[in-house]
C-alpha cells in the first residue's frame, strides 16, 4: 500500500462516520418530533367529536337509512345496519369533525383514555357500547346473545350483549319478537323449531314509533317487516340464530348457517324482564326527559323540545345521538352542530354543555355502565 492510499483510507473511515453519525442525529430527531407530536397531542384539550358512520350489507335490510343519516348509502342493495359509534377491531369509527378528524375511536382512546373516559378510564380496554341504527325490511333472524357470565360460549375478548332498541319507524305489518311465553322450555323451543314454528313461542307485539324494548342477554328476539330503531348494546358481536325464516342470502345462493345448540345453551327461560318499557318521566315541557333504560351495561334518556337545555355531566363520557331535528353545543366558546341520525361523543374532560335547538329536537342521551 503507497502513502496515498495510506492517506485516503482514514478520510473515507471518517467520511462514513460522519454520514452514520449525521444519519443518527436525524433520527433521533425524527423521533423527538414525533415524541413531541404525541405529547402535545395528548394535551390537546378534547371536545364534542361526531363521528361518520359505518354501512354494513344485510340480507335483510332495506335503503331507509338514508331518510335518517346524510352520508348516502353504498351501492344498490340491501343496508341492514349503520354503525354509528364502533370500537370494533374491523369496524373502528372515525372522527368526522374538528383537529381530530379522520382518527379513529381506537386512536383517540389510545391517546386520550383519561380525558374520554374519565374514571372509568382503567375500566374498560375499548369503548364499552356499540351503536347501530337498524333497518329491518325483512325479518331479523331469530337469535340470542350471551350474558357477561357465560364465558364458555364467548370467544376470548368478547362480553356478553344486552342490548335495547328505541323505534323509529315501523308499518302495520311490523313485528317485534322479544321473550319466550310463559312456560316454554328448551324441548318445546326445539320441538318447534324441528315443525318451523318457533314464532308461536315467542313473545310479540306490533311496535310503534317511540317504543323502548329492553333485552337482556338471554333473550330470544326478532324484528322486521318494516321496522326501523336505534340499538344500543354491549360493544360485542357474539349472536347465536335460532331459526332464519328461510332466508336465501342472495350473494352466496345458501340458507345460512344455524347455532342451535349455543343458542339454547344462552337462553335465559325465567327472565321474563325484556320487551316494551314504561318510560319514566323526569323533566316536562318545555323540555321533556324520559328515562327508556337504566340498567349495569347502559343508561339512556329521550329529550324533546326546542328551549335550550343541559346535556352532558362532568366527569363523565356521553354520548347524544340526534333522531330528529338539530341543534348545537355550546364548549369552550365554540359551537359544535349535530343534525338528524348524528351521533356526538361528549369527553368525560368536557362535562356539562348547553345545548340550543334548531327547532324542535329528539335526542338520546346516554350514560357508559356505571
């Protein structure tokens, strides 16, 4: 090796150094900005957040919810269901407003768990309820959902559904299935269901709009023929059919498939709690609230009216969901509008908030499990 090569040797040595060392710092600073991006996110103050919803493809559905929500409706068949506010790890909402937009439930909870949940922060991993809006053109099949206890039909992760329906729509042909009659046991419901005549078991009544239904885990229930409600239930997708009315899914040609043996297994035969409530009336015109459901998985109240009135608590997370009319919230010297088939998520760290109508106003109120 000549002293030229001697000489250069050590620059290149040092050259590449220099490049790795500079590489380095850029990541590092990289990762800095990043830090300081999250940290100065998670003290980004929350605020009430809407959320856009997710169509979901059911056989048995209609094209009624775009009468209800202003995103229209994908293609040209059957939409069974809107999920309007979803912590599932398939179906994650999305935040249709403010610095947030475009995040998801799962993002904002990973971020903010404090701020949204407040002291039933360390309680729950993911955002315990699951909010749909159902339009039933055709029979529901006949199902049943597991209570929280019942852990050898539940797949790991999953809780138990009880879950309640508020009507919105329905024709003189609508049914709603909720409960066993009195004295039916598990031979009968499988004696029936062998005959193709396990509605002459069941429970039912002809819904109209303003109805609550209440079903606990373990009840068996159905809906359809023209019906369209607002659910709210436990945030699990474990269901268990019974019988499916001799539905032929169009996309697949086949019948579909039946758990029979799950279903009666989760069946509650004594309960008789579900079916139609008897709202309780706690404030009267000009502001009406009735309180629809108050149970350990959920709370939830219906205001009518067009004065302004107070939604919200501190401390706690709420959810409104907008059935008709519109209005706006009054935080932090911003207004935040909801309108007709809107769900708006209230973080525990925003509390109680004014709410002005447009007009006469329908709107839910609801409380996470106590």
């Amino acid at each position: 090796m000549d002293l030229h090569q001697q000489g250069t040797i050590p620059c290149e040595s040092a050259n590449l150094k220099t490049t790795a060392q500079a590489a380095k710092a850029g990541e590092k600073d990289s990762l800095a900005i990043e830090a300081s991006e999250v940290q100065t996110m998670s003290q980004m103050p929350l605020y009430p957040l809407r959320f856009e919803p997710i169509y979901q493809y059911r056989l048995w559905g209609g094209r009624r919810l775009a009468e209800l929500l202003t995103r229209p409706l994908p293609g040209n068949g059957p939409i069974g269901e809107a999920w309007i506010l979803s912590d599932r790890d398939d179906h994650s909402s999305r935040i249709a407003n403010g610095p947030l937009k475009g995040q998801t439930i799962t993002q904002l909870l990973g971020q903010f768990r404090e701020q949204l949940l407040g002291k039933l922060a360390q309680r729950f991993r993911r955002f315990p309820l699951l909010l749909k809006f159902l339009d039933a053109r055709e029979m529901v099949s006949v199902q049943v959902h597991p209570a929280d206890a019942q852990t050898d039909l539940l797949p790991k992760g999953e809780s138990g559904k009880t879950e309640a329906w508020v009507v919105l729509k329905a024709e003189e042909k609508s049914r709603i299935y909720a409960g066993l009659k009195p004295g039916t046991t598990a031979d009968d419901l499988r004696r029936a269901l062998a005959n193709g005549t396990v509605a002459d078991d069941l429970e039912y009544f002809t819904p109209k709009p303003g109805d609550g239904v209440f079903l606990p885990a373990g009840t068996v229930h159905s809906l359809g023929d023209g019906v369209v409600v607002f659910e709210i239930q436990e945030n699990s997708d474990v269901t268990f059919r019974l019988y499916d009315w001799g539905h032929v899914d169009d996309k697949t040609g086949h019948l579909r498939a039946l758990q029979v043996d799950q279903a009666v297994a989760c069946i509650d035969f004594v309960d008789g709690a579900a079916g139609l409530v008897v709202p309780v009336v706690e404030a009267t015109p000009p502001v009406g609230r009735e309180r629809l459901f108050h149970c350990k998985q959920f709370r939830l109240w219906r205001l009518r009216g067009q004065s302004p009135f107070t939604v919200g608590a501190a401390g706690e997370a709420r959810v409104l969901v907008c059935i008709e009319g519109a209005g706006k919230v009054d935080h932090g010297g911003s207004t935040y509008a909801i309108g007709k088939g809107d769900v708006m998520l209230m973080p525990a760290e925003v509390g109680a908030c004014a709410f002005r109508p447009s007009g006469v106003v329908n709107l839910l109120e609801i409380a996470l499990p106590e």
